[in-house]
C-alpha cells in the first residue's frame, strides 16, 4: 500500500486540525471503509451481500412478572428458572439485598421464585 492512497497534502492538513477524538473516528471511518470487504473476506467481484444472513440471535421474549408485597417479599413469575434466574441477578447488580430464595411450581406450569427484600444498596454494575 502507498502512503499516497489515503494523504495527500490537503488530506494530512485537514487530519492535522482534528481533536484527538475525531482523528480516532476519522481513521476508524477510514479503515473500515477501505478494508471491509477484506476483513469479511468478500473479493470486489462477489455478488454477496450481508442481507442474506438471517440473524439467529433474535431475543425470545417471555413476559415476566414481579411483585413486592406489603411484607416485603418479591414474587417473580415467569416461564423458566434460569429467565426468572437472570431477572433476579440483574436485580442484585442492580442493588437490591434478597434473602430467602424459595421456588414454586403452579399446576398451569409458572413458575415462582420468592425472596425476602432486606433493602437497597449502591448498585454493583455501573450499566
């Protein structure tokens, strides 16, 4: 590759001028405008295109519900262990403090976990 592909005098100038921010953006825009197709390793004459990928990692939504009672207890329903699993880890990360974990089975199939909310507290993930 030739230096004198991508600067030219006027090109190098404008770049010079840039935050060090937008030099970053510039040269991401700049890689991944030139060099795309090698990394996806499509040669220029391919009739390929992306759109004919079906994106098999679509989420499942299942609808969930929680409750806290007057007493200070949650309630989770849902549909699995592991989707009411993941709902509570996002509650704990989240600063809730939950103790006396008890799992429940209806005869229409829900499934129920229950804790004891002890309180809040600063949330352990930043996101």
């Amino acid at each position: 590759m030739d230096d004198n592909d991508y600067w030219d005098e006027v090109e190098y100038n404008f770049f010079n001028t840039l935050d060090d921010v937008d030099k970053l953006m510039y040269m991401y825009d700049l890689m991944l405008g030139d060099f795309q197709d090698d990394y996806y390793g499509i040669d220029d004459d391919s009739d390929f295109e992306f759109d004919e990928f079906v994106d098999d990692d679509t989420p499942i939504r299942q609808e969930v519900t929680a409750l806290i009672d007057k007493s200070g207890y949650l309630s989770i329903t849902g549909a699995s262990v592991e989707l009411l699993n993941k709902v509570v880890t996002t509650m704990v990360m989240d600063g809730m403090i939950l103790s006396d974990k008890k799992l429940a089975m209806s005869d229409n199939g829900e499934i129920s976990l229950n804790y004891r909310v002890i309180g809040t507290t600063t949330p352990i993930s930043v996101n």
